[in-house]
C-alpha cells in the first residue's frame, strides 16, 4: 500500500492495541474499516460510548483537495469533518488571530478506510473528550436512551454496546460528584 499524501511504501505498526498502517514519511495513519473507532476506545475507555458516524451523510463528502487516493482501492479519497468538530488553533501567534478549524478526515467510500494526517487522531481525541463533558452533562437522559437501544439494535456487538452502557452510567456518576458535591456528600451519608 502507499501513502495517499507522498506515495510512499505505508508500514504496519500498533497505535492503541489497534494494527494499522502508517507512512514513516508524513507520518499519517491509515485505519481499516473500524479500526479508528477500536483504537479511540483503546485510547480512552471513557469514550467508548461515543462514537461519530462519518458515514452517516454522503452529500457532506468532497473529493479531497489533495487528490489523495485510497491505498487499499487506489480510488479518490473523499474528504468529510469528522462530526460537528471544531479545535482551537492559533492562526498566527504574532498577530493574534485565533481561528476554529473542523478535523476532516479523507474517507474511502468504498473499503471504508480512513486516512488521518499528522495530528489528526490527537485532535479527535481532544474533540471527543469535549463533546463527552458536554453531552454527559447537558445530553444525559438523551445518550441514556440511546446507548439503551443501542445494547438491543447495535451497531456494535452486544459486548460492545453493554459496555458503553455502562461507561455512561459511570461517567455521569462521577461528573455529578464533581459537578454537586453537597449533593453527593448527603446521597452517601443516607443509611444503605
């Protein structure tokens, strides 16, 4: 397989418990169908529940500016935001100007394969861990319902979904505390 940026050879290596490839060069990573999403889940088990649908809408898809193609199909790789996710960057440290960029993602609709540049898996870790803080706190009973279904119609396993069940149920146990600690102080002090 080659790179899709500088077409060179792509070499297999282990990111998170995850086998995938990777280009020594440019140093992006090349993930397989699923193997981003089990590699963020190796990365940070509490974000395990929290999976984006990059699939989910093909009229978002744009032929990357690149002209990157698929090292598995050798097809163009289609270029997609990774969710509604935004990251912080400074455009110019000198002049002060602060922008917010997207993270997008070069997909193939084809394998399902997808490329990441350099950085990108950082700055989608950064992006989940945000929008997990936010929906724990302000989307609970939603994502509750959700991941409930979920345990009975997928997508994953019935392992899988059992377990981002119960990571739900833990973070918002542990947001909570934090979050109203006088509250939490009584609930422990009531007798059991």
């Amino acid at each position: 397989m080659l790179c899709p940026v500088c077409s060179k050879p792509l070499r297999k290596a282990i990111l998170c418990n995850t086998e995938v490839d990777f280009c020594p060069s440019c140093l992006g990573i090349w993930f397989e169908r699923d193997e981003l999403r089990w590699a963020k889940d190796q990365k940070d088990e509490s974000l395990n529940w929290l999976d984006i649908d990059i699939w989910k809408d093909e009229k978002k898809f744009k032929i990357s500016r690149e002209r990157k193609l698929c090292p598995v199909c050798r097809l163009p790789l289609y270029e997609v935001s990774y969710g509604d996710s935004e990251v912080y960057s400074v455009k110019s440290s000198k002049s002060g100007v602060k922008q917010f960029n997207r993270v997008k993602v070069d997909v193939c609709n084809l394998c399902y394969g997808i490329w990441l540049d350099r950085g990108e898996f950082k700055e989608i870790i950064e992006y989940l861990k945000k929008k997990a803080d936010f929906e724990i706190l302000n989307n609970y009973a939603k994502n509750l319902l959700q991941e409930t279904a979920e345990v009975f119609i997928g997508p994953e396993s019935l392992r899988e979904e059992i377990l981002d069940l119960i990571t739900i149920l833990k973070l918002f146990k542990y947001k909570f505390a934090v979050q109203y600690p006088a509250v939490t102080k009584i609930i422990s002090s009531l007798p059991g």
